[in-house]
C-alpha cells in the first residue's frame, strides 16, 4: 500500500496580505476579502515560513524549529494552527 502523501499548506500570494506588528499582536489584513485579522505568535511566524515556498506539515514544522529553536516542535499543535488559519483564509491547503 503506498503512502498518502502530506497536503501543501500555501501561503497567499506576495501583496495579499499586510502585517502590522502591534507590541503583542499582530494585525493581518487581507486584501483579497477586505478583513483585518489580529493574531499573535506564532500566527505570523507561520505566515513568515510559508512566504518562502509552500510545505508539509513536517517540512513547515522542521522550518520553523530551525528559525525559532523549538525545544519541543509539536505537530499536532502546528496543525490545529494550520486548520484554523485556513478557516480564516490565511493559509491554503492543496
């Protein structure tokens, strides 16, 4: 039985989206739907991550560790991030 392969979480593209840091939040407007999004961590570092190219989970997950010297990367949790963003529209999933 061959493996399922991972889906690709997608960053919109480049001018879609504004972040404007606010001390511990950040405001994320989406210019394509006209709505402004407040966030914290590690919503924009996500965002950040996927700008680059598109990933897995485990590739987004391992950039991140990388970028931010995670002492625990928790999959499960990156995911529920993930599902919420693409929920709002940040983030797509292909």
């Amino acid at each position: 039985m061959a493996a399922t392969a991972q889906p690709r979480y997608y960053a919109p593209p480049p001018g879609v989206l504004r972040m404007v840091p606010l001390d511990e939040l950040t405001a994320v407007y989406h210019r394509t739907s006209g709505q402004t999004h407040l966030v914290a961590a590690p919503v924009p570092e996500i965002l950040a991550a996927l700008e680059a190219a598109p990933a897995t989970l485990d590739v987004l997950l391992a950039r991140l560790a990388e970028r931010y010297d995670l002492a625990d990367p928790d999959p499960e949790a990156l995911a529920a991030r993930l599902a919420e963003l693409e929920t709002l529209g940040l983030v797509q999933r292909r």
